[in-house]
C-alpha cells in the first residue's frame, strides 16, 4: 500500500467527516449536535464527552495514567476543534471563547441557544 495515499485519503475522510456536520446557526441544536455526536463517535474522538477529565498527571502516575490522560486531551483538544469550526463564530460568546473543555463547552452552547429558543 502506498502510505502517501493512504495518508491523503484519511485526511480527505476526516474533512469529508467534519464537514458533514451542518453549521449551528442557533435554529438546528438538536440536528447539529445529534451529527456532531455522530461524526466525533465515528472518529473515535467522543472520549472527553463520555468520561471525566482525570486528575493532573503526577510524576507517580503510570504508563496506563500517562496515556489515558493523553488520550482524553487528544479527544478533547480535537473535538473542540471541530465543535468551533462547525459553530457561526457569533455564537460562541465571550464567555465560550475561555472553555478550555469540549464537554463544557457543548453544554454552554446548548444551553444558551436551546433558552434563546425557549425565550421566542
């Protein structure tokens, strides 16, 4: 297998992925966070969503510690990544600009856009 094919067609998987989620413009929560859930799943990304950050890496942590911890701040890293790119940039708020975690963050935006709806 040629590992430069195989290297562009998974990244054209992943922007075909992440563009499949519609653009949250504050009508369409539930369809934009049922497809986002969807594609994060998908891409193995939905960790930070499912679990609870662990605690700091000590320097008695283990291999085991040391690679979860890893592997859940890849997910969240990642997946807030996406999550903004498929939000109208208007949306997010000043006070969403400073979320540093994917699973706070989504539930801030859900929040204020499903009580935005509420309010009309």
């Amino acid at each position: 297998m040629n590992i430069g094919r195989a290297s562009s067609s998974s990244v054209a998987t992943i922007f075909a992925n992440i563009n499949s989620i519609s653009m949250l413009n504050g009508t369409n929560v539930k369809d934009w966070k049922r497809n986002l859930l969807i594609v994060l799943g998908c891409m193995d990304l939905d960790h930070t969503l499912r679990n609870e950050q662990p605690a700091p890496l000590t320097k008695e942590s283990s291999h085991d510690d040391r690679r979860e911890f890893e592997r859940l701040d890849r997910s969240n890293r990642v997946s807030l990544m996406i999550m903004k790119h498929s939000i109208q940039e208007a949306i997010w708020g000043t006070k969403s600009e400073r979320v540093t975690m994917a699973k706070k963050f989504l539930e801030q935006i859900e929040e204020r856009l499903l009580k935005t709806i509420r309010l009309k």
